[in-house]
C-alpha cells in the first residue's frame, strides 16, 4: 500500500476527482470540429498527471524503486504521446 497518511492520500483523492470533473467539459470539446487538437493534448495531459498521482501516492511508489516508478509513469505517456501523434497527423493530413 502507500505510506502516505490518510489526511495525504484524501488531498491526492480530491485532486484526482478535481481533474476528472474539469476533463469532462474538456471531453465535450474534442468533438467540436472547430479546435480539437488543443483539448484533445489537454485531455491527455490531464491523463497522464492522474496516472502519476495514483503511481506515486496510492501505490505507494514515492519511495519505491525509481525504476519501477520511472516505468509505471512512462507507460502512460508513452500512450498518450502516440495518442497526440496520431491526433496531430490527423489535423496536419486531413483524409478526404
């Protein structure tokens, strides 16, 4: 588990539902056609902190083994950079 203290782990657990809520308008706008690049990198960013959080504080790898923590953190944003490439070739080739 972690060793963060209860009172740590519930200020990481409302950041975490803080990112979740402000994502949700932001999920809203990807599907406008007008700019959906910019909060398609938005969306994935906050993503990609929401993993760290939960890596670093709920499964206790703040002071784990850097290798693990390094890995568990760069397999999230190693999706979400093919993520933003593939939305940014999408926009700079448009198919059609």
């Amino acid at each position: 588990m972690s060793d963060r203290s209860p009172k740590q782990l519930k200020k990481t657990w409302m950041i975490l539902v803080l990112m979740i809520v402000s994502g949700l308008p932001l999920s809203l706008k990807v599907q406008d056609p007008a700019a959906p690049l910019v909060f398609t990198l938005a969306l994935l960013t906050l993503a990609v902190l929401k993993a760290r959080l939960v890596v670093l504080d709920f499964l206790g790898l703040r002071s784990g083994p850097r290798v693990l923590r390094v890995g568990l953190i760069a397999w999230p944003l190693f999706f979400a950079l093919a993520a933003a490439a593939k939305a940014l070739i999408a926009v700079v080739s448009p198919v059609g």
